[in-house]
C-alpha cells in the first residue's frame, strides 16, 4: 500500500539515506523506520534493565564474599 511524502525535509533525508546506501528509495524508508524500531526495543529493554539494577543497588550490600569457595559451597562441592 503506497503511501506519499509531502514533506521536502522528509523527502530529502530519505534521498541522502538511499544515495549513500546506494539503493532505492523504498529501501531507505525501510532503512530507516527499522533501525529506529530496533532502537526503541533497545531503550525498552535498557529502561527494564535500569529497573532492575535500581531494585538491586536499593538493597544494599551484604559484606559478604562471593569467592569460590561461596560458589563451591552453593554447587555441593564445598569442602563437607
């Protein structure tokens, strides 16, 4: 379904897109409106990621040490 640019900026970064890629103006749309929707999925996923360090670092520390024999002990092969 075509749908028409009436806007000479828009019109314009789309011809600059599709001459430095070398391919036609379609495929410069299609360019670009992805690469902008895979950098809204990337800040979604950093925006949950922050949530999630804000609710660790909210915790505090523990003063404990997370050495190998801390990890020895949580896979059962600690010293018995």
């Amino acid at each position: 379904m075509p749908f028409h640019v009436r806007d000479t900026e828009a019109d314009s970064l789309v011809r600059e897109l599709a001459r430095k890629r070398g391919v036609g103006l379609t495929e410069a749309v299609k360019l670009a409106v992805k690469a902008e929707l895979t950098r809204d999925d990337l800040e979604v996923r950093r925006a949950k990621v922050r949530e999630i360090q804000d609710r660790i670092a909210a915790r505090g520390r523990t003063g404990l040490v997370a050495d190998k024999a801390f990890f020895d002990d949580l896979s059962g092969q600690g010293d018995d």
